[in-house]
C-alpha cells in the first residue's frame, strides 16, 4: 500500500477505485486526498482518547462542575407540585428520559390500549420534558432535518411548524403539547436521577434507586426506592456536556459558560429573541466551531435567519402531500431512500441532506450485499472518489465566501475528511461571519494541548487572548462511549439476571459474550428492559424516524405479552407480571446479521477522531431502511 508522508499506510488502492463519471477525480488524485486526510487524522489522534475531556458533571473542580447545572429548572414550581412517584411504589412502565425518545416509546405502548397514563412514569435529571431541547437552548438552535419529517405525528396534532427547519424553542413547546395531548403531562418525573436498576429475579420487575433534587445545589435532595415491570433507557446522546481538559481553565475570571447551558444572564437575549446585547462591547472567546457554533450565526432574514412562513407555504413545501395519509412516514422513507444512497422517482425534502452527489452512505448505510475482505481496499477507494467532488467543493467555497482575511484563515476554515465522517452542518451566513473585523479565528493545528487559561483570557499556542466572556461550545459524551453500551448514557449501573451487569455484558468481561441485543431493544439476559439506541439499530439522519419505527415495534411486543397473558390466565385477577426477554439464539442470529454487514462501514477508518467515533471507536449499525422489514410490527405498513 501506499505511505503518507508520516508512514502511515493509505486506505485505498488507486489501481482499484475505477472511475464514477466524467469529470470525476483520478485514482492518483484521490490516492493524493486519501493522504492528506490520513495526515490531518494523525494530527489529531490522541492517547488517551476519550479522556482528554473533562466531563462538567463529574469535574473535580467545583466552577467546572457547575457549567453542568440546569439554568432552566423552576424549583418553587416543581416543588409545590404533588409527588407524583414516591418511595415505595410500583409503577407498570418507566422510562428514563422525558425527550422525544421517551415520549415516543410511551405514546405507542398507550396506544396499544394496554397501557394507561397512569401506569406510565417519564423519570429525568431536566426540570421538564424536552431532552435535548430542553437542555439545548443556546441563540439560533434549529433541528437540520426538515420540520415536515422531524417532528412526530404531526398528522394526528394538526400543528403547522413555524419554519421548514423548526427552532429549538418552538421543538420544546412543541414536546410538552405531545405530552398534553396523550395525558402524560402530570407523569414527568423531573430532577431526578437513577442511581441503580437492578432486576429482581423473585419479583420479576425492576428495582431501581433514584436520588431527586428539591432545591439547587442538592439541597433537600430525596431518595427513593421504587419498582417497575418494563424499563425504557430514553436517555439520548446529547445529555452529558464535557470541556477540553485546558489547563488553568477555572482560573478564567470573565463569565464562562458551556454552550449547551447557555447564560443569557450574561449574553442578554432569550432562546426566542437571540439579540445578544449584553456582550455589546465585550471580548468573547467561543471555544469549538462544530454545529454549536455554527448555530449562532446571525442572519441577514431575521435575528434568527428564517422568515416565520404560512400554513400556504408549509403546503407549498411539502408539496401538498400532507393531505394523504400517511404522509409523515412517505416523506421519512424517501429521506432514507436519498441519505442511504438508493434512486425515488421523486426527491420529496429537496435538501442538502438529500441532493446529490450523496455521499453519507458510509455512515448512514445502505442496503447492500456483504463485502469480502479482499473488496474493502476499493470500497473505501470508491467511496473517496465519489466523495472528492463535493468535498472540494465545500473547500472551494471557503475561498470563495471568505474573501477578507488572510490565508491562514481561510485554509484554517477548510475540513479534510470525508463528508460521512461527520454530521453536516448547513448555514448560508457562517463562513462570512469570518470577514467581520471584529471576528478571528484562531487556529491550534491540531495542537489542542498547548492552550492555556489565565485569569485574563486564553493562551493559543504562546500567544495570549483577553477575554471578558468564554464560551465552550464543545460538545457532548460520545454516543459511541464504551462500545456504545446502553446504560453509559445514564450514568446508572443495570444489573440484570444472575448479578450481571451490562457493561459487563457489552465489555466482553469475565468471559461474557460482548455486545448482544435483538433488534437493538432487548438484551438476553436483562428482561422487560428495552433500548431506544444508537447502539445495534439502525442509524438515521433523522432520529424521530428511528424512534417511531422501534417505539412502535417495542411496544407491538409487549402489548403482545400482555394479551397473550390475560387470554392463556385462568383467574381475572391474575397479577403475575409479564417478563419479556429474547432467547440466546435468536440475539446471537441478529448479531451475526449485523456483523455481516459492518464491513460496509470500512471507509469511516478514514475519519477524524471526534464524537462520531469517540475518539477512534465505533460501534456496528444498519441503514433504518434494511432494518425496518426485520420488525414484525412493521411488515403491514
């Protein structure tokens, strides 16, 4: 194989990447780009992975440790509201998490009509429903994936989004009218977290311990011990914000904030009226320039860089086909259809996710044949090639919006990976934000560790930035976190049968089996639990999607249970509970499906170590549209 010019060995073969049309790059020419990514990875390629960040709510620091703290939360609300879980109880279902996964796991168990509101907690750390966007509310947040198939059943609502691309505050309203609407309104159990779930093999339900916050800092915090038949893990990907470990940082002395607790004490503005004032004057350091950054843009349409439109344009948009039924989840598959690479007769979203060339198949999926080993050096060949053109692209159009800076600048602002290595990020003002004289960028080179903080400012590489205002807009825990193993997002051990864990289960430890589920929401071994992902379903752009097609699954099977119990009970008041769980064989037949196609995803080895990865790791996943047939529920429509 090839060498870069660090030794590093090259990911294709140029002999083999053939030619995908005319005009497109030569084998030597991408052999060439193939290099210089490989170059830019090594750069970044760090040691210790993972752990060059400091997580806030685990910082040792106490000032890092309160970057981590709810702003939004309203104790005297909460607090003067009746307890609606307390020590001792037992509940039919809860779900960790009160975001839309929850939310919509929960509605299509109601659904079933075997379920209650009643019979339904919605358990969160947030002082109220939202997930993501309740704890996101940073100036100019939007969702990158049209209204029209992002927000769930719309349909069933009636509800007409503001903006093709909704703002995080209209999403959030949004998710408490969904709770409203299906009764689960007085079900949220805010500021609470769950310490352990442990099944109990007696029993047959969940024990789990939780800790409640009634005042900020811990004050009055309360401990409870309640039970539950079926779990759901809902906690999302977005939920644990976390600072590069720069060193002297909780020395700074302006005002700090991380992006995803925004301070508009400090800033000024509102999430609805992002108009900065008060950083009229002030030096402003934003640390990170990924989708968080990007978001604050202002815009030349309005303060927040889209036109409020009318229910006659929202027609317009998607084409009038919101008059079939149906319509939500046609437009979701067409979506699908484009981002895993397949040809609709007709593109429905029309958007930079869905126009061609689509080049996000290597981590979006695609419905395929499994590779052989001897294939993968011009898999990854050809999908560099089909890729250049747009990736150039990209580059050439940093030179062309930034016109008034300098060189540095403007090669600083270019990426150098593949358009699959990281979520796009779509904005018509960012780029030129870079030619305001006001504004400059600094760049470290890759060379995160020689950042310094001081009482006055940042320190770049020996040079030294006042500062009054220091932003970290840096990001979150990785999904793909210890082999994407579900409960490390909540930050609760899950102690299935027999005393074993399933960190455990996931790590291969002890002689475990590793990672093991059926269809990415159960795991042999850990009854009445179900998983809401990433880890083992499918992957989409578009994670509504993905939560309604499993939600709905989820909750086929347990209906399912239920009403196989009450037919087959011989006593009306049989209280035995119902435990769902896979066998062995068929997790282990669904595991080796999955594997069979992961080979699939070879080109994402060319990627930069960031958050997709954790740093270097990822984690086995289907496209959602080979996955959906693979769920009986889903087979009539």
């Amino acid at each position: 194989m090839p060498q870069t010019a660090n030794g590093h060995a090259s990911f294709i073969k140029p002999d083999v990447v053939g030619s995908t049309g005319a005009g497109d790059p030569t084998a030597e020419e991408v052999s060439l780009l193939a290099q210089k990514y490989e170059e830019e990875k090594a750069k970044r390629l760090r040691p210790e992975g993972g752990a060059q960040y400091d997580e806030c709510e685990s910082s040792e620091d106490a000032r890092l440790r309160r970057l981590g703290d709810d702003p939004w939360v309203d104790h005297e609300r909460l607090n003067s509201q009746p307890q609606n879980l307390v020590d001792g109880q037992h509940v039919k279902v809860v779900s960790l998490g009160a975001g839309l996964g929850g939310l919509m796991y929960t509605t299509h168990l109601l659904e079933t009509g075997e379920f209650r509101p009643e019979d339904i907690r919605l358990v969160d750390a947030a002082g109220g429903f939202g997930g993501t966007w309740y704890w996101n509310r940073f100036p100019g947040l939007a969702c990158d994936i049209e209204a029209s198939i992002y927000l769930p059943w719309l349909e069933r609502t009636g509800y007409v989004p503001k903006h093709r691309y909704e703002y995080g505050d209209d999403i959030r309203r949004y998710i408490e009218t969904l709770a409203e609407k299906w009764g689960l309104s007085s079900q949220g159990v805010f500021r609470t977290r769950v310490d352990k779930l442990t099944w109990d093999e007696d029993q047959n339900h969940w024990v789990m311990d939780l800790e409640q916050c009634r005042g900020p800092d811990q004050v009055d915090a309360i401990r409870l011990t309640v039970t539950a038949q079926y779990v759901i893990l809902a906690n999302g990907v977005l939920n644990h914000p976390k600072t590069p470990k720069i060193e002297g940082l909780a020395t700074f002395g302006g005002a700090m904030m991380h992006a995803s607790r925004w301070d508009y004490g400090v800033t000024g503005g509102s999430p609805a009226d992002p108009r900065l004032v008060g950083l009229k004057g002030k030096r402003v350091g934003i640390v990170g320039t990924g989708g968080q950054r990007r978001a604050r843009t202002p815009s030349s349409v309005d303060v927040r860089g889209q036109r409020e439109m009318s229910s006659q344009e929202w027609a317009r948009i998607t084409g009038g086909d919101q008059q079939q039924p149906g319509w939500w989840t046609r437009r979701n598959i067409n979506f699908n259809e484009a981002v895993n690479g397949g040809e609709a007769e007709q593109n429905l979203i029309d958007d930079g996710w869905t126009r061609k060339p689509r080049t996000l198949t290597p981590m979006s999926g695609a419905p395929h044949q499994p590779l052989r080993m001897e294939d993968i050096p011009g898999h990854i060949g050809l999908m560099l090639a089909k890729d250049a053109p747009r990736s150039n692209g990209l580059r050439q159009r940093v030179e062309e919006l930034v016109t008034d800076k300098d060189k540095d600048t403007v090669e600083a602002l270019k990426h150098w990976y593949p358009t699959w290595c990281k979520r796009p990020c779509f904005h018509d003002n960012y780029l030129q934000t870079f030619n305001q004289p006001h504004v400059a960028l600094v760049p470290t080179d890759a060379k995160g560790l020689e950042i310094k903080a001081t009482p006055a400012g940042l320190v770049v590489c020996g040079h030294e930035y006042p500062l009054d205002v220091l932003i970290l807009a840096t990001g979150y825990r990785s999904p793909s976190h210890a082999i994407a193993e579900p409960s490390a997002m909540s930050n609760t051990p899950i102690t299935g049968r027999g005393g074993r864990t399933l960190a455990a289960k996931w790590a291969g430890a002890d002689g475990e089996e590793g990672p093991g589920s059926l269809h990415g929401l159960f795991s042999h071994g850990f009854p009445n639990l179900m998983l809401t992902g990433p880890s083992q379903q499918a992957i989409a752009g578009n994670v509504t999607y993905v939560y309604e097609v499993a939600g709905r699954h989820a909750a086929y099977i347990l209906a399912s249970a239920e009403r196989k119990k009450k037919k087959e009970s011989c006593h009306p008041n049989d209280d035995r509970p119902v435990v769902v769980e896979p066998s062995k064989a068929a997790e282990d037949a669904y595991i080796h499906h999955i594997a069979s196609a992961a080979a699939f995803f070879a080109p994402t080895v060319v990627c930069l170590p960031g958050y997709m990865n954790d740093e270097g790791a990822f984690p086995w996943a289907v496209p959602v549209l080979s996955w959906r047939p693979g769920l009986p529920s889903t087979r009539s429509g």
